[in-house]
C-alpha cells in the first residue's frame, strides 16, 4: 500500500544481497529512465541485504533511490511483516553498526 501511494505510473523495484551493490547501481541506471521512483527492497534483519544498501545510499547515483525496509516479526499465531521506505537521505542516516 505505500508503493501504490508514491504516485507514480511505473515503479522499479531492485533488490540488494551480498554481491549485489554494483549490480544494482548498473541496473538501476539501465531502467531509471523509465520511471521517476526507484525502489529498493531491503531486509532491514539481514546483514548482507542492509549493509549493501546502506553503502548504495552514500553513491551519487542512488539519490533518487527509495529503500524499502521489511522486517518480519514472529507474533504467537504467525507473522507480521513490517515495510518502512525510506529516502536515501534518510538511508544514510540508519546506524548499521
């Protein structure tokens, strides 16, 4: 639901992983012009998946990158899953350590 509210008509959704950052910068420049937003799924639990992406925040080429965060959340009768999207100033202000 808060994708569809960014209002745009086409959306890119890229993810990161371990071996993934100058994947994603590549890919994302392939495609940037065909849309005005840029996400990026981000498991915000996982190291290889966050780290990645925290980095790619800090490249001039991300700046109009938008990070989506996910979390999954064990509840007594299954799961949640949390999603937080995130500029990528506001990315850069994440503590990753």
């Amino acid at each position: 639901m808060q994708i569809e509210n960014m209002g745009d008509e086409c959306v890119i959704c890229l993810a990161t992983g371990s071996n993934a950052n100058g994947q994603v910068k590549e890919r994302v420049n392939m495609v940037a012009h065909l849309s005005n937003k840029i996400i990026i799924s981000i498991n915000k639990q996982d190291d290889w998946s966050l780290c990645p992406a925290y980095y790619l925040a800090h490249t001039e080429e991300m700046k109009r990158a938008n990070f989506a965060l996910w979390e999954e959340v064990n509840l007594d009768d299954g799961y949640q899953y949390n999603l937080t999207i995130l500029s990528a100033d506001e990315m850069k202000q994440l503590d990753i350590s």
